[in-house]
C-alpha cells in the first residue's frame, strides 16, 4: 500500500506543471548568477516562473 501510494504521490507531482516551474525557476536564476548573467536578470527569470506557477494554479482551478 504504501509503495503504491508513494508511486501515484510521486508521479503527479513529477507530472505538475507547476512543480516543473517551480524547480526550473529555482535552479535557472542560481545557474545565470553563477554563470555571471547577474542578479537582476535572475531575479526578472525568477518573477516570471513565479507568474507562470500563479497562471497555471488559476488554469487548474477553472478545469475543475
């Protein structure tokens, strides 16, 4: 039972498109600023994923 849960549990989170933005928006701005893009333009990148998380939770609220 539990692995059977863990398994349904992990795959829709793995298959959320707001789990996939909210890791790419964390590891992209930490990859430009250590790459030397600078700060400012993670920050815009980080503020998009953000609104992209926010546009889908609305578009998963309406589905229902």
């Amino acid at each position: 039972m539990k692995n059977w849960l863990t398994n349904v549990v992990l795959g829709q989170i793995l298959h959320s498109k707001k789990f996939i933005y909210a890791v790419t928006g964390i590891v992209t701005p930490y990859l430009m600023t250590h790459f030397g893009w600078g700060a400012d333009v993670a920050e815009t990148v980080w503020q998009t994923f953000l609104v992209l998380i926010l546009g889908q939770g609305v578009a998963d609220i309406s589905k229902k």
